[in-house]
C-alpha cells in the first residue's frame, strides 16, 4: 500500500496531466474536482477536521 506521500504525489502529477491535456476548460475542472481535490481531501480529513478544542493558538 502506497503512504500518504505516495498518493499525494500521485494525486499531483494527476492535476498536471489533466491541465496539461487538450480538454475544454469546463472538462478540466470537472477532471481536476473529481479526480485530485476530493481524493486529496479524503487523504487529509483528519487534519480537515480538527475539532475546536484541539485547536492551537
């Protein structure tokens, strides 16, 4: 199983590729919301949701 850094890095060269492609601005977003932004975000929730009492000045 890859680590975190792994799929992160992988999840980048993803974004870079579709960016990069010939699709419509349009289809790009849909690429990059589905297949980089929502993975990446599943990846770090844990720090997404840190409640307000473990929260550090």
């Amino acid at each position: 199983m890859a680590t975190k850094l792994e799929q992160e890095e992988y999840l980048y060269r993803r974004a870079i590729g579709i960016i990069e492609s010939t699709d419509t601005d349009y289809d790009k977003e849909n690429l990059l919301f589905q297949e980089v932004w929502l993975p990446l975000a599943e990846l770090y929730k844990d720090r997404l949701s840190v409640p307000k009492a473990e929260e550090k000045p």
